[in-house]
C-alpha cells in the first residue's frame, strides 16, 4: 500500500454515518450517537476506490483541544502505515484550525493503542475511573479484560500560518 495514494474525505452533513466503521473503534451505535453528530467524520480512502478502508471522528472540545472520538482501519489494512498517516492528517487538520492540542481517550488495558498514540507523539496525561462500568450498559471484555478505566494521551500541534 502506498501511503501517497490515500485520500481523506470529510463527510457533509448530509452523507450518511458510516456506523460500521466507527464499530471498529466503539462498542454501540448508541455509544457513537453520544457524539457523533457533533464531530468531523473523516474517511479514509485508496484512490481509486469508492469504499472506505477507514475511519476518524473529531470533536470539538474548545477553541485550542480537538478530541479524536473515534479511529479505526479495516482489520485487513492494519499494519501499513494507515492509523499513522490517519494521526498526522488529524495533526494537520488541528493546525490548520488552530488548535495547539488533540487528546485521545483509550481502555487503560489496551496496551497496544497505548503504544499505537505514543509511537505517535501521544503522552498519557490522566485516567478517567471507571468511564467504561459508568458508560456502557454491557461489560466490554477487551483481549479476555473488562475494560474499567480509561486513559487520557495528549499531543502538542504545530500551528500552520
């Protein structure tokens, strides 16, 4: 795969949500409704290719921090390269905006994304107890772990002029 042929579209208001790919990052389509409506979706695509291969939503927390709600890559595009170029666009986008910080929330467990955001420029910065016991109906069971805690990573953005 050749990172220079991918293509990120925002989608206007009026495309519809493409629920199937924010499953791979969230548990619910409830859990998304909480936010979605009130983020940029982004997808992802090969040039050439109509179909998604994946995802992000971001949020607008105030006028300097961007959240990522939501990131996700088809099972069979991991491992190229995708997830880092989809960090370094929503790093251009932040400061294209004008936001000096993007944040991110994952399981405390999921040491794989934890690496994932760090290879990444991310820095753990706090924990939110218990937010998954206190936000989803159903236990989440991650890697055979219920997922309890999450953990807050943070970046720093370069502004663009």
């Amino acid at each position: 795969m050749n990172i220079q042929d991918l293509r990120l579209h925002k989608l206007a208001d009026d495309e519809p949500t493409p629920f199937e790919l924010l499953l791979l990052a969230d548990e619910t389509e409830d859990a998304i409704k909480k936010y979605i409506y009130d983020a940029a979706i982004y997808t992802i695509h090969h040039s050439g290719t109509p179909a998604p291969m994946g995802v992000f939503a971001l949020y607008r927390i105030n006028e300097t921090v961007l959240e990522i709600k939501n990131i996700g890559v088809l099972e069979s595009f991991r491992s190229q390269g995708i997830g880092s170029f989809l960090i370094d666009s929503i790093k251009k986008i932040a400061g294209k905006e004008n936001y000096n910080e993007v944040i991110v929330g994952t399981a405390d467990s999921g040491i794989r994304q934890i690496k994932f955001y760090e290879k990444n420029g991310f820095t753990k910065y706090a924990l939110k107890k218990n937010f998954f016991i206190e936000n989803y109906i159903e236990p989440i069971i991650e890697d055979g772990v219920m997922l309890k805690d999450m953990i807050m990573l943070k970046t720093k953005i370069q502004l663009s002029f």
